[in-house]
C-alpha cells in the first residue's frame, strides 16, 4: 500500500504542479536522505547556514564552451580558497572540541580551438590531507549543435535546492544523512570519469552519459548509462529521464525512470518537483521512488531566501520515510555585514530530526565570524553550541 500511496501522491504532485512562472536552471543538490550525525560532521553543518553570509564573492560558474574567437591557446587559472578555526562546545557533556579545515580548488583551462575546451583542477583539503585530481575533461562542440564531453567531471542532473535529486549520485542511502544541509564542499570521489553528448533545440533538447565510478579501471560491467529529453511548455520546463546502472555497481539500483517539473513566477520564485521508480525488469515491482516537490522564494534586494522541500522515498525492504525540511536566512541585513538564518528538518516515521539557527559577522571582504546552535531531537538527540573564523576568497 505504501508504494501505491507514494505513486498516487506523485501523480496528484505533477498533475497539479504546471501553474505559474518560467523555467529555473537546475540546481545542484546534497545527499538523499538523513542519518544520525557523526562528530566529523557537526561543525561543517553549522557553518552551512551561511554559504554565502560574507562579502565574499561567490566562485563564478565554470565557462565549459571554448570561445569562438581568440588569438592564440592559452593557459588560464582560477581557483577559490577557504579555511575555517573553531570550536565546539557539547552541551550535554560540557566538553569543547576544536575544529580546523581548509581547501583551496585550482582550476585551469585552455582553449587551443574555437571548438575545442580543456578543463582541470586539483583539490587539497585538510585534515584529510589529500591532495588530488578534482577534474580534467575536455569539451568539443561539433557542427555547433552537438555538444561533447569526455574525461573525469563532477556531473550532476537535478533540480532542488535541499534534498537530492541527483540520479547521477551512487551515494544515496535510505536514511537521513547529517550533510543533507551542508553547503558545497569538494570531495575527490564526487567527480568519476564520463563519456556525454548533449543536443539542444531552443528550449528543448536531449542528453546521454556513460559513467565508469571506478576510477582506474574501465571495462562494460562497470559502466552505466543515463539519458535524458527536455521541453517547455509554458511556463513549465519538463525533464524525462532514465538510468541504468553498472553490473559491477555495488549499489545495483534497479533501472530507474522519471520526471522532473520546474517553473518560476517572477524573478524570485521557484516551484520545483521530481518522481523516481525503480523498476525490476524480471518481476516488474517498483523496488524503490522517490518524490521530491519544493518552493524557494530567493531575493537580492534584500538577500534574503526561505527553501521548503518534501521528500518520500519508498523502499521495498524497509518501507516508507517521509521527510521535510525548511531554510530562512537574511545576509547583510540593512546593508550591513551581519546575517542570521536557521535550518530545520524533521522524519516523520522516526519523529526526529534537528534545528540549527545561526549568526554571522562580516569583519573584512575575505573573513567573518559565525556562532550557532545545533539541537537534534528524537533518537540522535545532542546538542551543541560553536564558533567559528572563516576565510575564503576567489583568486
């Protein structure tokens, strides 16, 4: 019965979505569900309130197609920088804890053709001490409308803001996962190498990928394929998709289909959603989905944004979780450099989840000053109290 309410609540879901707006980009998104925290993560969670809280500017998005005019090839690099001091003070067994880290992304490219685009960049991060091959690929556009890309990549397709709805993601669990709220940070094992061509008409198009996550070997069985059609119609921009994983996958999701709807009104306001089955091709069961719906109100002038997201994910062995969860912030409030925000989930099937309110003090363009609380209830309950310095910049 389960799986059958899941369904219907997607068709309800998508029949009534298509309102309002124009289409939104797709947004990159965390993990899929939430686990108990781990003393790694507490930190790193509670500084995520603020992703973007300083006068820092944002690292500006990659430019993956080569210029069509230059003179000669050229070598060009950029990176981003950041690094965080703190503490942590656990409220139940009164016991500080410090917290260091740091990362710096050198990004580089060339351009040694009009059509032609190399990419790369090496990470190093602390205190896992790595020091590694982030990404190196290459894009080629061919009779201008079809677009190529082979090498190692951070490749993701979804369109929510909290929740994960990256079918590209292997690293997906049936539980909650401590990261769900956390900003962007770069791990080695996000990008694998792929194998992708994209042929866009206006404002449709479609796409496919072939990805080996098994970085280091490259034979059939560890190669999976997802592919993808997209249209607007109105104000509603449509996705359909698929992915089949690799035999050698230790995941070894049955094959999986799905949708996904996205529409703005105005300039602020964004309506998104997404459906995944699962489907075993011998007995036709739907083994797993997923339905994820949303609304985002994001503003500049002020800088202020409140994300709401429903998630729930039937398993066939496990059951149904459902989940929400719920962002406010406001940065540089009255023109100032002070921002304060709060972020919330909740697991219905297990009546827990966690409640994070921070404060943020701009002191330079490149530094600030972050305090916050963390309480988990139900059954991760702990609760804790930080501080921290941060530095980042773009370079």
């Amino acid at each position: 019965m389960k799986a059958e309410w899941l369904a219907v609540t997607a068709v309800i879901f998508f029949v009534l979505f298509p309102v309002f707006g124009q289409t939104v980009p797709e947004n990159d998104s965390s993990n899929d569900s939430l686990q108990p925290p781990s003393a790694a993560d507490d930190f790193s969670d509670l500084d995520s309130v603020f992703a973007d809280a300083s006068d820092t500017t944002a690292l500006p998005a990659e430019n993956t197609a080569a210029p069509k005019e230059q003179t000669a090839p050229s070598l060009r690099f950029s990176g981003y920088f950041s690094t965080e001091l703190g503490a942590l003070y656990y409220l139940s067994s009164r016991e500080f804890s410090p917290a260091v880290s740091f990362q710096n992304l050198l990004n580089f490219s060339a351009d040694p053709s009009p059509d032609i685009a190399i990419r790369g960049s090496v990470l190093t991060s602390f205190p896992s001490l790595s020091f590694s091959l982030y990404t190196l690929y290459v894009n080629y556009i061919l009779y201008d409308h079809l677009f190529l890309t082979v090498g190692k990549k951070d490749e993701r397709w979804g369109n929510s803001f909290i929740f994960d709805t990256n079918i590209l993601d292997d690293e997906s669990s049936d539980n909650w996962d401590d990261n769900l709220l956390d900003e962007k940070t770069y791990d080695p094992d996000d990008s694998f190498f792929i194998a992708s061509c994209r042929v866009p008409f206006g404002p449709a198009g479609f796409g496919f990928i072939a990805m080996d996550t098994s970085i280091g070997t490259l034979n059939a069985s560890a190669v999976s394929y997802a592919g993808y059609v997209s249209f607007t119609a109105g104000p509603v921009s449509f996705k359909f998709f698929g992915r089949k994983w690799a035999a050698a996958d230790c995941y070894r999701y049955h094959p999986a289909v799905g949708l996904e709807l996205t529409s703005t009104i105005g300039d602020s306001i964004h309506l998104y959603g997404q459906g995944v089955i699962h489907l075993a091709v011998d007995t036709e069961e739907i083994t797993r989905s997923k339905v994820t719906g949303g609304f985002a109100y994001l503003h500049t002038n002020p800088d202020f944004g409140i994300e709401a997201e429903y998630q729930g994910i039937y398993v066939m062995e496990t059951g149904l979780y459902t989940n929400v969860a719920l962002y406010v912030g406001w940065n540089h409030i009255a023109g100032s450099r002070i921002g304060a925000g709060c972020k919330w989930y909740h697991t219905f099937e297990e009546r827990s989840g966690g409640c994070m309110p921070a404060l943020v003090i701009g002191i330079s363009p490149v530094s600030s000053v972050k305090f916050g609380l963390k309480e988990y209830y139900g059954s991760s309950k702990k609760s804790y109290a930080g501080a921290e310095l941060s530095l980042s910049t773009t370079y």
